[in-house]
C-alpha cells in the first residue's frame, strides 16, 4: 500500500523542549548545553565523559529508538515507536503510526513524518531520502521518506510468510538496516519457531532461518523484497544464516553461529558489517558482506566476566571531533549527549548502549570483547550515532 503524508512543520517552542546547544563562534562547531537538567541518577562514571540532554522528545511522541544521521552530516532523524506494537497489531488507541523526526544539531525539531508501525530501523540512503523499518517482531513495513517533499511511502512483504518464520504466519518482522556499496542490508528479527530456541537456556542450532538479508523496493511500488526469495528458495541463498559457518574472534578457531536474537546493524571501523545478537550476548562481524569473498566471525560480549546485552555499537571517528547522541527508549522521553574531554574520543573506540539490564553506555575492548560501563542510569538507553563537530 502507497502512503504519501505530508511532514508536519511543528514549533520547537510548543511541541519540543530543545537543549539549544551553542555554535561556537570562533569553531563552528555545535557546543553542548544544560538547558534541560540530567533526570536523577544519570550520571558519567568516567571524567573524561560528559553526558547532557541533547532534545526532549515532543508530548506527542514517545519512546525514542534508532536514529540515523543525514548525509550532509547537518541533522539527525530518530524514530519513536509510541503505543505501536512490535508485531504489527492493533493498538487500543486505533493509532497506525509512529513518528521520526528530524532535529538539528542544536536539538531543535525541523520535521515530523508520519511512519506505518513499530519503527525499529532507520537508514539514510542518499540526501533527501530516509528508510524505516517497522514491526520487528510480525508484519512488517518498509517505509521511504522523501525529505524535501515531505512524502512517506510504505511497503508490505511480497510474501505471505516472512523467511525466517519457520511456517508461523504473522512471525518475524525487520529489524535495523545498514547501508554498504549502495546496498541497504536488513536485520530479519523476531521469535524462532524451534524447540532448541525455546529450550532453557537455548540449544546449539536453534535459529536455521536467515538473519540478514539485502533489502529492495519492489518495482510493483507496493512491496519489498529480500535477496534470496524466490520460488525455490532455499536458506542458504540469503546474506547471512543463524547457523552459519564462522570464526571465533579470540580463539581463530571455526565455529557455528547460533543467533538467538538478531538486532542493531553497523559498522566497524574496516567498513565490515556488525550484528549484535542481543540475547546471544555475541557480537558478529561480517566482512565482504554479500560477497564470494563474505567471512564472519563472532565475538562473547562480558561486562565484570558476565554475559550481557547491548543494543546499538558504534565506533569513534579515527580523527576529528565528535560527539554521541544515544536515545532513550523509556518514559523519560529524552535524546543524550556524550562529549568526550578534548572534544575528539579515542579513535576507532567502540562503544555500546546497553537499555535492557544495565541502562548504560559503555566503552568496549572490540579485541576482546569486555565492556566498561561509562555513563550509568539511562533507562532504555537504545539508538546511538556518532556527530562529527
């Protein structure tokens, strides 16, 4: 189905509070502020790290996830899933849509767009135009936002069943995308139909079905398309498997994924493709994605020896200035601000938002794969880009 919306022109002074960060006059560059005051309990453990509140979402918008950065590196899009379930289903509200929005480096809200579903996945794909994914969990949509013209697109599955739904209509949903040669590539997420996933905890080889895969617009301009469908089908045709052959990062030695639960996409400092498997507390990099040439390695992620979840990864710039923002998929409502001592982070650092248990941002050792917490007590802590200053 074809949906054109136009953006919504709201005024920063009643629909958003905006930190107002400064421009410095000698620099240029974008400083941060302390108009709005950090919630109780968010704090940096670390003071080389200073954390502020970037924009506070609109009344109207809630629950803060992805984010993606525009192409001339001058805003940044976030997505926020408010009342939509995760699954595509129909809310009590009657509502069908989440939002994303476009602020300015100062936090100061430039446009809305109205976007079909549970928005998890955001990308920037040239510079007028923004895909969103939505519904991780069932029925998902693809979304194609025209910036200028302010017009949203939506687009269903070709296919009854999504590829990695073990037979179950209505399972498995998209994810998070990332962009890589011009080709947009796609978490396939939600719950796997097997009885070693469903095991406590999970057996060897429980997730077989795809996990990545290249997205399209179909030319239909109703659906979207996976790299690897077609009418004889098999698993293997698709980017990356569940199950698939890989290395393992510390040791060298082979071994077999076993992804339980496929989220956040990025990318590394050598432009490999990263996919943290949330539940799996792994984090996999897959280099010559899509490629003759594709490898994949997995790497055990710990915090204090213990296994835990993230959700984005990111890397510092290797020079240059910069800075984080990172969401907050809570009730609180609110995009942050790291700044690091000096204005430019360690390069090629990579970093980590941990929302599910640890509510924290955190410094990880990409070698072996141990995290340090850095900023603590942000509820939700989710979608994160790294802003060039």
């Amino acid at each position: 189905m074809r949906l054109a919306l136009t953006s919504l022109a709201v005024a920063a002074s009643l629909s958003l509070t905006a930190c107002g960060g400064s421009v410095s006059p000698d620099s240029g560059r974008v400083q941060p502020s302390t108009a709005i005051a950090l919630p109780a309990g968010v704090k940096s453990l670390d003071p080389n790290y200073n954390i502020s509140v970037f924009a506070h979402g609109p009344s109207t918008s809630s629950l803060p996830d992805d984010m993606t950065v525009s192409a001339d590196g001058q805003s940044v899009f976030v997505g926020y899933q408010d009342d939509q379930d995760s699954a595509g289903k129909r809310v009590a509200s009657g509502k069908t849509t989440g939002e994303v929005i476009q602020y300015d480096l100062n936090g100061n809200l430039l446009k809305t767009f109205a976007v079909k579903g549970h928005v998890d996945g955001l990308v920037t794909v040239d510079s007028n135009t923004i895909w969103a994914s939505s519904n991780e969990d069932g029925n998902p949509v693809v979304s194609v936002i025209k910036v200028t013209a302010g017009t949203v697109s939506s687009y269903t599955y070709n296919k009854t069943l999504m590829p990695q739904s073990g037979g179950s209509d209505g399972t498995g949903g998209l994810d998070d995308m990332v962009m890589v040669n011009g080709s947009v590539y796609v978490t396939l997420s939600g719950e796997f139909k097997t009885a070693a996933h469903n095991a406590t905890p999970p057996g060897p080889n429980a997730n077989p079905f795809p996990v990545i895969a290249r997205l399209t617009i179909d030319p239909d301009g109703q659906h979207f398309d996976l790299d690897g469908d077609s009418a004889t089908t098999t698993a293997a045709a698709y980017t990356l498997l569940g199950n698939g052959a890989a290395v393992d990062k510390l040791t060298g030695a082979p071994r077999m994924l076993n992804v339980l639960d496929p989220d956040s996409l990025g990318l590394d400092p050598a432009g490999n493709v990263i996919l943290d498997d949330q539940a799996g507390h792994s984090l996999i990099t897959i280099g010559n994605i899509g490629t003759p040439q594709q490898s994949v390695s997995v790497l055990d992620r710990t915090l204090n020896g213990t296994p835990f979840k993230v959700d984005d990864t990111r890397f510092a710039p290797p020079t240059g200035r910069s800075f984080i923002l990172f969401t907050d998929n809570d009730v609180s409502n609110n995009i942050y601000r790291v700044d690091y001592k000096g204005g430019a982070f360690p390069a090629n650092q990579g970093y980590s938002t941990s929302g599910s248990v640890t509510d924290s941002l955190l410094a990880m050792d990409y070698s072996t794969g141990k995290f340090t917490t850095i900023v603590a007590g942000v509820p939700g802590a989710h979608g994160m880009r790294f802003i060039s200053n």
